[in-house]
C-alpha cells in the first residue's frame, strides 16, 4: 500500500496556495509567472510551493526550456479524490441510516405532538 | 432536503465531514447522544453488528463503542466527553483499540438548523498530521482497505495507459 505517496499528496494539499496552484492548472498549463500574477506573491514563493507539488507527483514540467510550463498530473490526483470518495461512501452509508431513523422520530413526534409552544 | 456527505481536508491536521439532514435540531442532536439510536446509524464494517454502545452524557463522562463480525473479531473505541452544549454541539476525544489514528482525536460535532433542516459538521482533528493521513491512507474498515486495493489497481491500469498523453 503505497501510504507514503499518499501522505505526500495530502501534505501538498493541506495549503491553500497550493490548492489555487491546482485550481489554475487544472485550466490548462502555465509558467511560474503566469501561476504568480493572481497571487500576491513572488515568483520564488511560488516555486517553492510548486516544488512542494512536483515531489508528490501532482505537476509535472513542459518541454519548452524557456518557459518550463507546468502542468497537472492527473493521476495522483485521481487517487486523493477516489480515496476520499471511499471515506465519503463509508460516512455516506451511516447517515441514510439515520436519515430512516430520523424519519421515524418525527413521524413518532408529530404522532404525540399535543400543543406545544415555541418549537 | 437531505444532502450527500461532503469529506474535505480542511487543515493539515483535520477532517471535516458535512452532511444535511431533513428533520429539527433537536432530533439530530437525539441521534448523536442516546445509545439506542447510534447502535442503528452508527455502521461498522459491512456484515459487523455493534454489541456495545454506552454513553454517559456530561462532561467527563466516558462512551464506548464496539463492533463485532461472525469470526468473533471485534474492534472497539472510546472516549471522553469534553464540552455538551445541547442541542447544538459536542466535543469528544476518541480512541480505538487498536490506536491506528496515531493518539487520541478530538471530535467537535457542531449542529445547525435553517428551515427544518439540519447540517451536521464533524470536525476531526488528529493528534499530527502524519496521524491524520496515516488514517485516511490506512482506511478505517476492512471495505475502505478493499476500495483502496482496487484503486491501486486501477491507478496501476492508468499509468500504463498514459504514455505522453498531455491532457
């Protein structure tokens, strides 16, 4: 089980800077530059968060030696979400049973409900 | 309405999960907090039943839960009651068994009301943030496990798929 690889997706996840990196990406490919404008921040922070990015596999860098456009890599990112997805089914599965349970205790209130203030 | 669960990581250390629920506050409250109710929603792993489930509600006051299969397996934890502020929140620490969360967690579950509906936030806060993707890797159940397998393979499938394709 690869649980380092996911770890460092996680962790390369977890900033928000690096989430709009992914976010802008996922547009279409960009240079450092171009990544930098909409963020108020300069082209070295931004290489250091896209490094950070690069080592978990999630983007990768074009041919074109003079803009070194970064791109995203898709399946690393396929595999956060698929995982997430797992734990989400998982959560999932536990509240529809409690949306049947909730049913039955307001059908079971609404029963006895004799005129009661407020709610 | 009721909505579908929403899982995010909302910091390096934590997990949020977001579920709406068609019914009032207090109902939903009801749920989290008396043990005959969370025996029925409070799933462990398919084809495992939940023989224990005990709950002193006040602060300081303990919870213990544990879920057994046909093999005579059983997985178990528990934990403490930190803050009761009825019906709109709780926080409790949490502790399986078999510590694979790397230490406690602190479990904040806040409830909120608008129009008859109610959406539960489960704040999950891990003790470090390898703890926290140690358990989101690892998965919590034997069928999470088996959904991760079948994702290596699948992930194994579109690597070999994906010769210098630049999308």
């Amino acid at each position: 089980m690869d649980t380092d690889r996911l770890n460092a997706t996680f962790a390369a996840l977890a900033d928000p800077t690096r989430r709009a990196i992914i976010a802008r990406l996922a547009r279409g490919e960009a240079s450092v530059a171009e990544l930098a404008e909409p963020f108020d921040m300069s082209q070295p922070a931004i290489s250091r968060h896209l490094k950070v990015l690069e080592s978990a596999g999630l983007v990768s860098s074009g041919q074109d030696a003079q803009r070194r456009p970064r791109r995203l890599e898709a399946a690393p990112m396929a595999e956060i979400w698929e995982w997430l997805e797992t734990y989400r089914k998982f959560w999932e599965a536990r509240f529809s049973k409690m949306d049947h349970l909730l049913a039955r205790l307001k059908a079971g209130e609404s029963r006895k409900r004799k005129p009661r203030k407020g709610k | 309405m009721a909505q579908t669960t929403q899982v995010s990581t909302v910091s390096d250390t934590e997990v949020l999960i977001r579920r709406s629920f068609d019914a009032p506050r207090h109902l939903v409250f009801a749920c989290l907090k008396e043990p005959e109710y969370v025996r029925e929603w409070l799933l462990g792993p398919e084809g495992w039943t939940m023989p224990v489930c005990e709950i002193d509600f006040r602060v300081g006051g303990r919870y213990r839960y544990v879920w057994a299969n046909a093999d005579g397996r059983r997985m178990g934890m528990g934990g403490v009651y930190r803050e009761i502020v009825p019906p709109e929140r709780i926080v409790a620490s949490e502790l399986f068994d078999e510590d694979w969360t790397g230490g406690e967690t602190l479990n904040t579950s806040t409830l909120t009301e608008s129009r008859g509906v109610t959406t539960l936030a489960m704040r999950i806060a891990y003790a470090s943030k390898q703890a926290r993707d140690g358990a989101l890797a690892t998965g919590m159940t034997e069928g999470m496990e088996a959904g991760f397998k079948r994702l290596e393979t699948l992930l194994a499938t579109m690597a070999a798929a994906q010769p210098g394709d630049s999308r």
